[in-house]
C-alpha cells in the first residue's frame, strides 16, 4: 500500500475531488481526518472509506476561519502523533465578471479558496518540520493558467494558490516538505453542476465546455484523485512545486 501508516487531513472531503482521494488515500493505508462544513458529507466519506476498510473522522467547520483550522490540525496530529499529508480541496466559486461580483462573494471566495489553502498550510507546515517530511497538495484549476470566462473571483484565486503552492514549495524543500498543485480541467462534481446551472442555457455551456477538452469529455473525481495519491506518496519523492493538470488535454489544446 502506498500510503500505509500515513496520516492525510482532507479539506472539502464530504464531497467531489475531496471524497474521491479520501477514498483512495485510505485504501492505500492512510487514516484520512476528513475536514467540511457540510458535516453530512463528511460523515458519508467516513462510511464509504470505512465500507472499504479504511478508516479516518471527521472535523466540521469553515475552512477560512483560523482558529479551526489551527485546533483541527493540532487534534489530528496529538491524537495521529504524525501528520504526513495535507490536501486543500474545499472551495467553491460564485461566478461573475469584476463588475457583478459583489465584495461580499469576493471575500468569501478568496477566504475559502486561498484562507483555506494558507491557514491549513500554516498550522500544518511546523508539524511537517519537526517530522522532517510531508506533502501538501493544494486545488488550482485549468482556468489559473488559460483564463476563462465569468467567474473572475474563482480564477483570480486559483491563480493565488498556484503562487502559494510554489512559494511555500520553495521555502520549505529543504524541511523535506513538498507542496504541489492539482490543476484539474471541468471535473463531474457538484461544483460543476452548480457552476453550469448559474448560466441561461447551462446545457449549452457544458457541452462548450465538454469540447474544450481535447479528450471531448469531463473528468472524474477519481482521476484527480489517483494524481493526488501520486503526490501524496513517496513515489513524488523528488516533485515539488508543480502545477499538475489533469484536464484531458486542455491547457494542451
Ligand atoms: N469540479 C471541477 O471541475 C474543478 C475543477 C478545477 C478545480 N476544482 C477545485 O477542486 C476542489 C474540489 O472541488 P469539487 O469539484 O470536488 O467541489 P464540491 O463542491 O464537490 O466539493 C467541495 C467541498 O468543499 C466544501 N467546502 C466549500 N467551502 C468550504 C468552506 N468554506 N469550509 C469548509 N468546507 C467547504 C463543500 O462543502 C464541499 O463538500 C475545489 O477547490 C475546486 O475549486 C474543481
């Protein structure tokens, strides 16, 4: 197994990409503390890594605040007595140009997206010190490195974290720890259901989207999912600060 004996916290892991690698982590050994403000979702993860006999729990709360992410990182590792991976999946995005966003939506975006990134990363990176090793893995998208249309509020932060991600790549490479991005292209989640569904015609924007992808489909939550393994394992012992896309050939296109 190639995360045995390993501990992962998951942020957004009641859902999409967070519950897939979950999934996946604890089938490879891993005990995954599963972080969300939906706190149903979560305990659903719990069941179907459970089911499949991993094992892991659950923590509930918004990822932006600092004081939850600073106890749950601290109550996971005294209780683990280590902390060998961290992945940053809870976001969301809330569409609209620089013009229709409101401030408040901006906020809320930027206190998910890229909060839930540093704060998670800061109370976790000074554990991952003393151990001398760690992975984190955070969530960009396509869409910080092309552009996209829209949903200005969401790429400006995904293009933050992929900045984050190589900034603390850089200043922590020598702690043993290694922080690497996941750029996923449109993958079949609820976030995308929503994201189509805020659109006149959503049918019509998802099928423009489907073939934007050079492979003419979505992705699954479980192909990101085998990407995160792939940098949460030690079989990336010498990867860090890349921006991985898994985005059946998008940027390529
Ligand atoms: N689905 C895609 O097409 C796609 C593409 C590129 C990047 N991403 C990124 O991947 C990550 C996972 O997305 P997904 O598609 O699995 O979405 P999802 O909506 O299926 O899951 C996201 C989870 O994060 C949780 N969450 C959101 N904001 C939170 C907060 N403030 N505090 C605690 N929990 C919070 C939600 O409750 C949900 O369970 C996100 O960062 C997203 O931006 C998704």
């Amino acid at each position: 197994m190639r995360l045995s004996g390993k501990t992962a916290i998951i942020t957004g892991g009641g859902s999409g990409i967070g519950r897939a690698s979950a999934v996946r982590f604890a089938a490879e050994g891993a005990f995954v503390a599963l972080v969300d403000r939906d706190g149903d979702g979560a305990r659903e993860t719990l069941s179907m890594l459970r089911e499949h006999g991993g094992d892991g729990s659950v923590r509930v709360g918004d990822v932006g605040d600092p004081t939850f992410a600073a106890t749950t990182v601290a109550q996971v590792t005294v209780t683990r007595r280590r902390l060998d991976v961290l992945m940053t999946a809870a976001g969301f995005s809330c569409g609209g140009t620089v013009v229709t966003t409101s401030p408040e939506d901006w906020d809320a975006v930027f206190r998910a997206n890229v909060g839930g990134t540093w704060l998670w990363a800061r109370a976790a990176v000074p554990i991952m010190q003393r151990q001398k090793s760690g992975a984190i893995i955070t969530l960009a998208s396509q869409l910080a490195v092309a552009g996209g249309r829209g949903n200005s509020a969401y790429i400006a932060a995904k293009g933050a974290i992929v900045s984050l991600t190589r900034t603390m790549a850089v200043d922590f490479a020598e702690d043993g720890i290694r922080v690497n991005a996941l750029a996923p292209g449109a993958i079949e989640t609820p976030l995308l259901r929503r994201s189509f569904g805020r659109h006149a015609d959503p049918q019509a924007v998802r099928e423009a989207s489907r073939q934007r992808h050079a492979m003419k489909r979505f992705g699954l939550p479980e192909e990101v999912a085998n990407a995160a393994l792939y940098l949460a394992s030690d079989e990336a012992g010498f990867t860090t600060g890349v921006v991985l896309p898994v985005d059946g050939g998008w940027l390529a296109a």
